[in-house]
C-alpha cells in the first residue's frame, strides 16, 4: 500500500479505450450495446471491470473514457463515477492511432504531464492486485526514464490470435516485474510459427495496453503521425465551448485510419515491455469463452439451462433463465440465444459473423 501512495504523488492518469462494435459477439453484443456494455461472466460489463482495475489508485477525475458518439450515454449508466466531462465521444472509428492522440492532448490539457496508462474494455485480467503491482512498477519507471511501455503478457500456449512482442535484455528496473527492452512487434502468427515464439522464450503476447509519460508520447506523435496530433490540437483547443462536438468531427474525418503499433510503437526511439504474470484474455469472440464456461464429459461448453445428446465440442450460450436449450447429434457447433436473436454457427465459421451482421444492417 505504501508504494501505492507514494506513486499517486506523479497523478496517474487512465485513458480506457471504450469504442468497440464487438460485431463477433453478436446476438449478444449489438450496434445499440455492444460487447464492452455487456454482462457476459458476472454483474459487471467488460467496461466496467475496465475500471474496476484502475479505480483503486486513480481518482475518478483523471480517468478519461473514448468511445463512440452513440455510445457516451451507455458509459455514464454504467461508470456513474466518471465526470460526464471525462467520458470523451469520438464522431467515428478511426483505430487507435487517433485515441491515443486524443486522449494525450486531453490529458496534457487538463493535468500538465501525467503518466498515462491506455488501457482498452474487452479484456479479462485476474488477479487485479498483480495487474495494479505491474501498473505502477512500469509507471515509475516510464516518469524515470521517459520510455514508452507496453504490457506483454507471458504466452501460456502457441495462440494464432495474438500479436506477439519480440524482448531483447532484461533491465535491471524491478525485482518484482520484469522490465526488457522491446525489440519488436509481430502480426498474428500461423500456428507453426506460434510455436517457435513459445519455444524460443523471447516473446509475449501483445497485450494492447501501454504506459508512458504524456511529454514522451507527445514527441514521438508529432514525429511520426504530426497531421494527427494537429487535426485534434484544432479539436482540444475547442473543448468545453460550443464548437467543441462540430470541430471535433471535422477534424476527425480528416485522419488517416492506423492502429498506434504501426504508426508509433515500431518507430519509437525507446520503447520498453513489462512482463506481466497476470491472467490476461481477450475477449474477442464466442470461443474465447471456453476458459470460463464449464464443459461436460463431451467438451461442450455450456450456459443456461441446456440438455445434450451425442453431442460433442459444442458451445452454446443462452442468457434467458426462462429458455431450455437441447442439442441433439452436432459437433462443433456455437448456439447463442440472446433476447430474440439466435445464432447457429460452425466454429471454424466465426469469422463470417462479422460479415452476416453488416449485412443484417444494410437489409
């Protein structure tokens, strides 16, 4: 507790990524709530567990939400704590290039120069002591050092749907966390490949989340995306007048759509990794779910109240505690039951959902 304390003396500030359509989680997760707002494990949202990681050392006053302009209301309901100020509606998705950006001129406008962690609303992170204990180890050294950070998360199997983060040698920061130099960083791998990074011992899953100064991201924003950082200086500079949400969206359109990790992160003069030895899953679609659904004697995965025969590897889902669910001689096969909506798929299928849902919209 006592390093806790004298870390909230450099003022931490959160920026939770929040504006997901989380397409792959349809029916559950639609265009009016998507994944970050919905109950899937617990009575807490992804967003809100989002926050629930961070409120413990940051004050509700220096957490600042992105997230969709349609959006903005479902994330005062649900983070009632969060000054209505803070809670931040971008016009249109343009990756997290453009958050980040954001979210720093938004911080150094309001607190000067804080250490920002970015975090985003769709993972699952256990135990949240280890996470917090990982937070503020690469918080203080990113306000020593000015590098820029990045959460790896120590591969637990050869996974295809992670990027991965090359480490090179291990800094002599923290006895408690590891801290390395950050080679560099790898798309989504086959399988094959995925195996040697195991193997090797010298990469982690990229995690999405990063933490550095807001002087120290700044730099590196005006030196490799500068029409960025000027688009959204034009945008900040109207903050809290009248002209804030017009000016906003015209600056937005004007930006180039870019994830951070190419725009910046490769480029980046330092840059650093914590390794974090926290349970971290992202929750990006119907079968991330089997780590924590129970499963029966034929590895069917299961929720709500559903009865099986020579079924093998299924997963069905069902919300309604009113509903009954029976599957009857299918193998590999996902069942969801949300509301009115169901979907029926075959596992190796569930990329297309993405696909049927954007047709469902333009019908």
């Amino acid at each position: 507790m006592a390093g806790r304390e004298q870390f909230n003396d450099n003022k931490l500030v959160a920026v939770i990524m929040a504006g997901g359509v989380g397409t792959r989680f349809w029916p559950m997760s639609t265009q009016e709530k998507p994944k970050q707002f919905i109950k899937l494990f617990d009575d807490r949202s992804l967003l809100q567990k989002s926050y629930d990681r961070v409120a413990g050392i940051v004050s509700d006053e220096r957490i600042i939400v992105l997230t969709n302009q349609r959006f903005v209301h479902l994330v005062g309901e649900q983070l009632p704590e969060i000054p209505r100020q803070n809670i931040i509606g971008e016009p249109e998705r343009k990756d997290t290039a453009a958050a980040v950006t954001l979210g720093t001129l938004i911080a150094m406008k309001r607190f000067g120069n804080p250490v920002m962690v970015i975090l985003t609303a769709d993972h699952l992170i256990e135990p949240v002591d280890l996470f917090q204990q990982t937070m503020i180890s690469a918080a203080s050294w990113a306000r020593k050092t000015g590098a820029l950070y990045t959460f790896g998360i120590k591969p637990t199997y050869p996974a295809s749907a992670y990027g991965y983060l090359e480490v090179g040698d291990k800094i002599d920061a923290d006895k408690s966390t590891g801290h390395f130099k950050l080679i560099s960083f790898k798309e989504k791998p086959d399988k094959k490949i995925a195996e040697q990074y195991l193997e090797s011992g010298r990469y982690l899953w990229n995690s999405g989340m990063f933490i550095w100064s807001t002087d120290a991201i700044f730099k590196e924003l005006n030196l490799h995306i500068p029409e960025h950082v000027r688009h959204l200086t034009n945008a900040v500079d109207k903050m809290e007048t009248a002209q804030w949400e017009i000016t906003l969206q015209k600056e937005f359109s004007a930006l180039e759509k870019i994830s951070i990790d190419f725009a910046v992160m490769e480029k980046a003069r330092s840059v650093r990794c914590v390794a974090g030895e926290f349970s971290w899953k992202d929750v990006g679609g119907w079968l991330s779910l089997t780590d924590f659904l129970t499963s029966d004697a034929n590895g069917n995965y299961l929720k709500g109240c559903v009865h099986t025969l020579d079924a093998h590897s299924n997963l069905v889902f069902c919300d309604q505690s009113q509903e009954t669910l029976a599957i009857v001689g299918i193998k590999d096969i996902v069942v969801v039951r949300a509301g009115t909506k169901t979907l029926v798929a075959h596992k190796d299928h569930l990329e297309d959902v993405k696909r049927i849902v954007e047709s469902m919209a333009l019908d």
